[in-house]
C-alpha cells in the first residue's frame, strides 16, 4: 500500500510517501524558518499564507523523490489537528482534493498520534511502552498500549519544553527555532556555573511546568544587563537551562517507568532531537535497567512521514473509518486519548 503523507499544523510544508507502513520513500519539508525567524515565533496569518504557497510544490517533490505517479497512490493521511488552523485547513484541503480526484481513501490523523508512532518508521518496539512527546507545543507523557490506544500521565500545566527553548533564545537574542541554537550554545556553556530552578510539582506528578525556569532565566539576564551582576556567559546559561529542562524530563520518565511497571522508553518530538536530552535519558534508562528508543532527529521534528505511518495503521486497524472520508474536519484543539 502507497500512502502520501501530508503534514502543514504548523510551520512546516511536508509530504511523504510511505510503502506498506515501514518503507520510506521520500520525506520532503519545506520549513518556514525565513518567514517567521526575524520574529522570534511564528506568525499564523505567514504560516498559512507560505503553505498555501508551497503544498503543490512540496507534493510534487514527494512523489518525484518516490519515482511514484501519483495515481498510483493508495491512501492520503493528512494532519487534522492539533495546531493552527489557516495552517492544517491548506493540508486537509489539499489531501480532500487529491483524495476526491482519485478516487481514493483519505484518512485524518491527530498530529500527535503521528508523533507517537514517528519510532516505528525505523524500530519494532513491543507494546506497551511509555512515550515523552516533547514538542514545540506539547510536553506530554502517555502509555501507549497499542496503535490508537493511548492513555495520557501527564502534562505541562503552562510552556512546552520546545516553546521554553525558544523563548530562551530570544532573550538571549537569538532567532527562531531557539532549539538547535540552544544546544549549539550550551555545548561552549558551563552547566553547573548555575543551577537554574527545577519544577517537579507535587509528589508523584507527572506533569510539567517550565514557565517557573523561563522567569528564573529571563530575572538572570536583567540583572546581568541593569545591574551588572551575575557573570555568566550566555552559553552558560544556554548549559544551564538546557540541564535543568533535561532533569526534569529524565526524572518524569523514569516516574513514569515505575508507576506503569514498564521498560521501555520512546522520547519523540522536536524536542527529542536534542543530543544532550537523547543522551541523558539512554543514561538514566539504563541505569534502572529500561531501554529508550528515539525517531531519527529528522522524524522528530514535524514531518509527514509520520502521518503517513500513522495513518497507515490506523486506516488498517480501523475498517470503519473507510466510509465517510471527505466528512472530515480540522480542529486547532484536537485532543488524543
Ligand atoms: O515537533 P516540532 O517540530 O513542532 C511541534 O509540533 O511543536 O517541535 C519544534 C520544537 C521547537 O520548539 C524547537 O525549538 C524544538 O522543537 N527543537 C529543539 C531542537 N530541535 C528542535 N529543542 C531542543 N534541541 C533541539 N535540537
Ligand atoms: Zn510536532
């Protein structure tokens, strides 16, 4: 089965082609970094606006890339929600059209679900395990039992992981995506020359909260700047933030682990590209004797290869879906569960 991926939630044009669920024949994302990085976040009506702009070209180049005509499509999954509306509207409409023209099944996947099940492009890992979605928008902790059975354990109650990163960044006066440039900073940083404050909540939490850690962040660097106190480097505090974000998310997991009676570990999103996060939380895994897996860092940032996978397996384990196909709607909130 060819399923064509198409994924536009946010600030990246993506479509993939994917062969029988695990064969990945092309993963094409046009970012949007130019449009939106001399902001410092992205900006709704632009993102919308460079989709528009993009998607056919983003298509074509996904089935170019396949050697694929594009008849010859069995499937479209196309991301429905979570995220900005203008945005997901380009994709789903796009998907509707394609889908409608052929003649063939189209199938609306959760941004998040696609997320979830980005590490079986590349790994076979036995259900059940624990899953740390850490994203730009999300910050979120689920036991993924099956495919399309997911239970949440946690949440952040303010920032995302992802969106803390950018945030830092531009105080420190860097560009958007902050991310990328976070860690590049922090690998020059001295971690330890402040210990920036952690947020476990109460006892046995699984949730999260960054918002605490930005203000401490942003309090450092006005004293620094008003009143010349404080002598860190901006790469030490890149260091020290970026430890303080992965402690909390190692601690969270390992929680996780033991609550569930689980051992394996799958970190996913944006986020989960991070060098310092992929490598702390391989430590702690295996020092309490679990395994972790993480998607290629390509397929952790957003991407349609994953919804192409995810829509693959959800149009195979649910028959029923395959009836009123061109119903289907987009919803900036979509939840999971
Ligand atoms: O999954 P994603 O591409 O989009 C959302 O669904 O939000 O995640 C984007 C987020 C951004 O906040 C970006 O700064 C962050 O992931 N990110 C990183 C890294 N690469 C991307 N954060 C830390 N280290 C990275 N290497
Ligand atoms: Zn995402």
């Amino acid at each position: 089965m060819l399923v064509l991926g198409l994924e536009t939630s946010c600030d990246d044009t993506a479509a993939a082609v994917l062969h029988d669920g695990k064969e990945l024949l092309s993963n094409i994302i046009n970012d949007q970094t130019s449009v939106h990085s001399k902001y410092g976040g992205i900006v709704p009506e632009l993102a919308g606006r460079s989709h528009i702009d993009q998607i056919h070209k983003v298509i074509l180049q996904s089935l170019k890339s396949a050697k694929v005509e594009l008849r010859e499509i069995d499937l479209i999954a196309v991301t429905v929600g979570p995220g900005l509306i203008g945005s997901l509207l380009v994709g789903m409409n796009a998907a509707k059209g394609i889908a409608y023209g052929l003649g063939i099944p189209l199938i609306g996947v959760n941004h998040l679900e696609g997320h979830l099940l980005a590490i079986f492009l590349q790994n076979k890992i036995e259900f059940p395990f624990i899953s740390l979605v850490v994203s730009g928008g999300h910050t979120d902790i689920y036991r993924v039992n099956n495919f399309g059975q997911y239970k949440i354990l946690g949440r952040t109650r303010d920032d995302a992981a992802g969106e803390s990163f950018d945030k830092v960044a531009k105080m420190l006066g860097q560009k958007y995506p902050g991310g990328p440039i976070i860690e590049k900073m922090a690998k020059d940083g001295n971690p330890e020359a402040h210990k920036f404050p952690r947020a476990y909540l109460e006892k046995g939490s699984l949730d999260f909260s960054f918002s605490g850690l930005k203000t401490s962040v942003k309090t450092y660097i006005n004293k620094r700047q008003t009143y010349k106190q404080g002598d860190l480097t901006d790469n030490d505090i890149a260091a020290g933030f970026q430890d303080a974000v992965v402690e909390v998310l190692c601690k969270k997991i390992i929680m996780a682990c033991e609550k569930e009676g689980l051992t394996r570990v799958v970190v996913t999103g944006g986020v989960a590209a991070n060098g310092s996060l992929r490598k702390a939380v391989e430590s702690v895994c295996e020092r309490s004797g679990f395994k972790s897996w993480f998607p290629a860092p390509v397929l952790c940032t957003d991407n349609a290869a994953m919804i192409a996978c995810a829509g693959y397996h959800k149009f195979n384990s649910t028959p029923e879906l395959k009836a009123d196909l061109l119903n289907l709607d987009a919803s900036a909130s979509l939840v999971i569960d």
